[in-house]
C-alpha cells in the first residue's frame, strides 16, 4: 500500500501506435466539432475498441487535455528574439489565441485547462513562461503594473467567447477582440 | 397569394395563460441549464402539450429569442438621470454583462442576438439606445474615436467566454473582465 507507484513503462509499438491514432482522431473530432463528442464515437472514428480509448483515457476530460497539451506544449519554450518586453509578453497570449481560432471546438478547454489548478502539468510549464515576460514587460512600463497572469487566462476565456457566438466570423472577431483588450492592459 | 398577411389577433385568454407559462418555464430551463433543452422538454416541465409550445415557437431558437427578447426589453429604454457621458454609455453594457452572469445559460445568446441582423426586434432597439451614447461620449473625449457599436457587442460575446469558461467563479471573472474590457475604450 506503501509503495511509491513504479515509474510509467514505455508503451509497446502497437499501444504507442494506437494512442497516437487515437490522438489524432479525437484532435480533429474537438477542434472542428466541440468536445461534446462522446469516447465511444472517437474509438469508431480511429477505428480502435472502445476498451482501447478507455485504457489509455479513462474520462473524456483526459483525453481533452492530453489533446490540449500536444497543441500548447512549444508555447513560450522557444521565444523568438529580438523582440521588445511588450512583444515578447504578448506572443505566448497571440499563440494561444490563435490557436483558439483554429481549433474553435477546443478554445474553451485551452482556457479552461490554462486556468485549472487541477491540471498543473499542461498549466505549469506555459504559467512559467509566461511570469518573467509579465515582469519585464512591467519592469519596462510597457505593461500594467496591476496586470497579473489571471488577466491574460481572462483574454483566453474571453477569446473562447467571442469565437463561439460569432459564426462564421470567429477569426476576424477573435483578431478585433485580442487587439481591444491587449490594449486594456496597457499603462 | 398576394394578400398582405392579416395583423396578429390577440391570443385568447387562455392561451396568452399558455404562452407566459412556456416562456417563463423556458426562461428558468434555458438560464440555469443552457439552450440545448429541446422544446419537448421545455412542454414537460411547462405542463402543456409539445403541439401547444410549437404553435406559439416552431423552433427552439424562436422561443430563445422571446425569452432574450423578455430580459433585455428595458436595457436603454429609460436612462438614468445625472450621470456623465462615459456612464452613460457604459450603463446599458453593464446591464446586459449582469444578464449574462445571472443566466450563464443564456450569455451567448444574448450576444448572438444582439448581434444578428436577423433578429431586428430585439437588436434594434437597444442598439438605437446605444448609438447616442457612443456618439455623446465620443464627442465628451470619454471613449476612443474608432469605438463603434461592433466592439460593444464583441465585450458581451467575450463576457459569455469568461462566465461559460469560469466555473464557480462566473460573478467574480465577469466583473474583473468587463472592468478590463471598458478600460479599453478609453482614449
């Protein structure tokens, strides 16, 4: 009972081949549909057993997130350079953004996930980017100084937002929306 | 063929007993839950047959426009005395934003509605209050000069974002956000 947990083994080929699939499947079921679609529909579309997708995902809640996570794992783990404290703290929240446009059936679950204690793992790494770019860029006046990490989750939620409720238009929207409130957090 | 279409006749008292019944089970149904209740459901819970609420709303998004319709039929039409030009403008958007957060099932279609050319009864209005506003605190150098009534309607599509996106915290996440988004407005 003690015991600490042994260490995840490496999946064979076949099961690593599978989760993949299944990956990709429910990736593009998500990002197009919204993540409404049941686990049961994602096994028929990647063409698996039901019992496959539940092994390696027991909740759809599991499977949403590891999708989210493949998309948002590069964001601010390579910043470009060259770029002023304003420009570098606003190309992670662009990034995410513009994600959401792309992926509309999904940009919920990227805020909701960003913004979830529960998830520390798809959360920590970009949180981690994203604090030191928020104090140099308020270090440099470029940013308010009562702006916290929160305000940025808020813009993703928010973005989620506008793309849902303007069919047909989410990327001229969403683009609009992220300039007016990009803008709010200005000195 | 070519007969204009007689006015409507008022609805007998039993039947507008019917109609208010529907609406307001409806308005309970669609503000805690959302809008994917189907009107069979919205019929069970009225007490009244599925072929009474179809006669009256032959879809769901004809009944979710009356309810909207219902809630929003104030905003704008009897403006507060004494207040400067930036409240005045931001008053009517704060309503609307309080809507949304007390019927979080009903905060996208708020915006959607206010926002399509299609459901004019219900857009027109309140955007005819709105015109002036923008125009009065524009001219008082309160809101930036490229404001136009688009963007108002961008901030309560976002706001269904934050409070969809916010679970357990809608109240809180709303306001902070509406807070941020109005700050970019100002000049």
């Amino acid at each position: 009972m003690d015991q600490p947990k042994p260490p995840p083994r490496p999946l064979r080929a076949d099961a690593e081949r599978n989760r993949k699939l299944i990956l990709e499947t429910a990736y593009e079921a998500f990002a197009d549909e919204g993540v409404d679609i049941s686990l049961a529909e994602i096994a028929r579309r990647a063409g698996v057993g039901f019992a496959t997708v539940q092994r390696r995902f027991p909740t759809k809640d599991a499977l949403v997130t590891e999708v989210v996570r493949g998309q948002l794992a590069h964001i601010g783990q390579d910043p470009a350079q060259g770029l002023d404290a304003w420009q570098a703290f606003t190309a992670p929240i662009l990034e995410c953004c513009e994600h959401q446009v792309k992926e509309p059936g999904l940009a919920g679950s990227i805020a909701q996930i960003l913004s979830s204690a529960s998830e520390p793992s798809v959360r920590e790494p970009i949180l981690d980017a994203l604090v030191p770019l928020v104090t140099r860029a308020q270090a440099d006046g470029a940013l308010r100084d009562d702006v916290c990490v929160d305000d940025v989750l808020l813009i993703l939620k928010a973005n989620a937002g506008v793309i849902a409720n303007s069919p047909g238009k989410e990327a001229e929207a969403s683009r609009r929306f992220v300039a007016l409130a990009l803008r709010s957090l200005r000195p």
